[in-house]
C-alpha cells in the first residue's frame, strides 16, 4: 500500500466494526461493490484475500450499487473482497522540497533521492478554479528565450498556450528549452502517457540538469490505469498553485492534454457514459474547461499554462483540439511541412496566435511582427509562381518586398536547441530583418 495512500485510507483500516462492503462484480476497469457508504470522487480500500490491500476511488453508482475503479492493479480482486472508505479525497505533499524532484501522480518519489519530508504540507488535487474577478489583467511579459515566440507570439505571466501538433514534429525538444530558458521562478512539467522511453530521453536530453534543478516533474506513463494519468495532471495543477500561492510566477507545461482526455475518455465509458463526439463521452468536454481554467493569474502570483495537443491525423479542428483551442488564450501550432525542411522550432506563425500579445508590447513590435507575417504570407502564396520561374521582378511590389526579407525572416525563425536568446537581442534580430 503506497505510503502516501495510507494516511487518506487510514480510517478504513480495522476494526472491522466499520461499515464495509463487498465486491460484486469486476468488469473491465470497473469495480461494483454493494457498499460502504461513500461519494463521488472518496478513496476507497479493498482487501483481497491473501489480507492485500489496493486503493480505489469512487467514480458513480449504479442501481444502488459503488462503482469503483482501481488505482494501480486489477488484477486479484474478486468477488466478495472488503471494500472500506476512507472518508476523504486524495491530497499530495507540497513544500519547497519538491523542487528537482521527480514524482508520481500520489506525490511519491522516483527519482531515487529519498522520500519526500513527511513535515511537507498536504494540498487537495481537486480544487475549483478561481473566481474571474479575482483575476488581475496579464500585464507582463514571460520571456522564453525562443525568438519565434518572444518576437510574434509573445506570451504574458498568466496566460496559459495550447502547442498544437502531430507526432515526431518537435514537440518534446520546445518544452525542454521552454522549461530551460523562460524566465519563470518554478516550472511544474507533467508527463501524461508518455512512452516509458520518451520519459527518461526528455529528462536527460530535452530538460537538462540546468531546467531540472528549479522544476518539479510529474509523470504518468502510458501503461498506468486511467485514474493515475488522470490523478497526475491533477497533481501537477495543484503544485503549481501551491507556488503561485507561495507569490511565485509558475510555468506549468503539460503534455498532453489528449492523453489526459483520452484517459477520462476510458473512466467515463467504463461506467456506462454514452459515446458522444468521435467516441468521447460528455465527461470530457465537461472536464476540459474546468482543469483548464485552474491556471491563470491570481492576486498573489501567477501560472503560465502551455498545454500540448496531439492533434489525430493532424486534423487540427478534431474534437479535444477544438475544445481546447476555444478555452486557452492563444495557440502555437508545429508543422509537419516546416519540421520536413529542417527548420525547428517548426511553429507555423500565419496558424499561430498570443491574444494577449498586443496588450503586452511596444508598438515597435507589433509593426515588425505584423511585417514579418505579410512577408511569410505573402511568399507562401507567390512560392509555386516563383519556384517555376513564372514571376519577373518588378510586377507586384509585396511580392518583391516578400523576396528580399524571406530569408532573414526564415533565419529569424529558426534557432538551435542550445540557443538562448535575450529579449533585447531578439528586438535587434527582428529589426535587421527588414534593414538594408
């Protein structure tokens, strides 16, 4: 039984005087048991025989009836095992300790590096987002480091992203330098069914020691139950708003928030929810705005949210991608054509958006950006034509003008994964594109 598990099951424990149930049924993930008394969403204990004991949650009822799902293992419950309540929710250690430290969904270490302190502060994972009016205005800038962004898609301390993008386009690699090189005090990273491969490469190769040492790492792999990739990205939100309430700025970056939406895809149609929208029960779309509005500003700090979205086929207006596109307050879409011609970071910038970014800089700015979309829009329509020689110089003056800057815009928008660059010297950059 999982250490941190045991001080929410504790009531549960013996003597057997307390009210208990039995187990059932078990079908597929779920779990029915004809009592103990208990609501939605409170951890559960069964015993198995050999006296074993597994933790579960209450996810509905049904015909009276518990219907519980497993955390962990299903395997060796049957039918007449105990089932007791604990009374409570889960809630997961916090504190300053955390910093560096890679954790489970539960707030367990994996890392290796001893336990968390059992002094830390307990914070519960379900949390209602705050109100709208206790929101102050997103006055300022958080600095990323990556031209592209920091110079068309500037971002606020507070707004929260959306990373739009298929599989093998570069994803990964723009967390690990968002989570090394923006200017936040404390990054929160959850890793939400991950392969177990990727898990260890994204530490080591994409993180570093550098972005490591000021993060706390949360991770969900792909072959966990439902419930604890669920439960992760939970965690992870309620880490981040323990520092936002410590008066830090936060950076939480998750990925992905399909792989959280595809495991309450797997809880809502195992108790009995209809398949609604490409096979997603109502649950989902429920879900999504109320996780989602959990990051923000707050009068005390901030939590700068960047979500990634495995978009299917690379449809981008599939169900969780539309979704989610309507609820953030910006987009930054990877493509696949782009990352086809070596340039990376591959952000489309015509498909991309910051709708805070003209409340947050200079005019100056939002001229040279403004210029550097026409010039990228308008070669993308002239690139055929001009390709096959049926463009001569001097017939349409933005395409001339689209000609000359195209190739210190592209240079621009490309940079190296060890690359830092400083704001001032992305304005310097941005403004000698167009010199000359």
């Amino acid at each position: 039984m999982p250490d941190l598990l045991d001080r929410a099951l504790e009531q549960s424990r013996e003597p057997m005087t307390r009210p208990f149930g039995r187990v059932s049924r078990v079908v597929g993930l779920l779990i029915e048991s004809t009592g103990p008394p208990a609501k939605v969403g409170e951890l559960c204990e069964i015993v198995l025989e050999d006296r074993t004991r597994r933790p579960a949650e209450v996810v509905g009822f049904r015909d009276g009836k518990l219907m519980l799902m497993p955390i962990g293992e299903i395997h060796g419950i049957s039918a007449g095992c105990t089932v007791y309540a604990s009374g409570s929710s889960l809630s997961v250690p916090v504190g300053p300790e955390l910093l560096g430290r890679i954790v489970d969904g539960f707030g367990r270490p994996l890392d290796g590096a001893g336990p968390i302190p059992p002094t830390a502060d307990r914070c519960a994972v379900h949390r209602l987002p705050p109100n709208a009016l206790d929101r102050p205005v997103i006055r300022r800038t958080l600095e990323t480091g990556i031209r592209a962004i920091d110079g068309l898609l500037t971002i606020g301390r507070g707004q929260r992203i959306g990373i739009f993008s298929g599989s093998g386009v570069g994803k990964s690699t723009l967390l690990g330098m968002l989570a090394r090189y923006a200017r936040a005090d404390v990054n929160v990273i959850a890793l939400i069914g991950e392969r177990g491969r990727e898990v260890r490469e994204f530490l080591e190769r994409d993180l570093g020691q550098e972005g490591r040492k000021r993060s706390v790492v949360v991770i969900a792999t792909s072959d966990q139950a439902p419930l604890i990739r669920m439960r992760s990205a939970f965690t992870a939100t309620a880490f981040a708003e323990y520092f936002r309430d410590q008066g830090k700025d936060v950076l939480l970056l998750m990925d992905s928030v399909t792989r959280f939406a595809r495991a309450q895809r797997e809880v809502g149609l195992a108790v009995g929810e209809p398949a609604a929208t490409r096979g997603f029960p109502p649950s989902v779309f429920e879900m999504l705005p109320k996780f989602l509005e959990r990051t923000g500003t707050s009068v005390t700090g901030s939590i700068t949210g960047l979500y990634t979205i495995l978009v299917e086929a690379d449809d981008m207006n599939e169900p969780i991608a539309d979704t989610v596109r309507a609820i953030l307050d910006g987009h930054i879409v990877l493509s696949r054509d782009i990352a086809a011609r070596n340039h990376y970071p591959a952000i489309d910038v015509l498909n991309s958006i910051s709708r805070v970014m003209t409340h947050l800089v200079a005019q100056e700015q939002k001229d040279l950006a403004g210029r550097m979309r026409q010039t990228l829009a308008v070669y993308r329509d002239a690139e055929d034509m001009v390709n096959i020689g049926a463009y001569v110089a001097g017939q349409n003056a933005d395409i001339d003008a689209a000609l000359r800057h195209i190739g210190p815009a592209r240079a621009f928008l490309q940079q190296a994964v060890e690359e830092n660059e400083p704001y001032g010297a992305m304005l310097e950059k941005m403004r000698a594109v167009f010199q000359g």
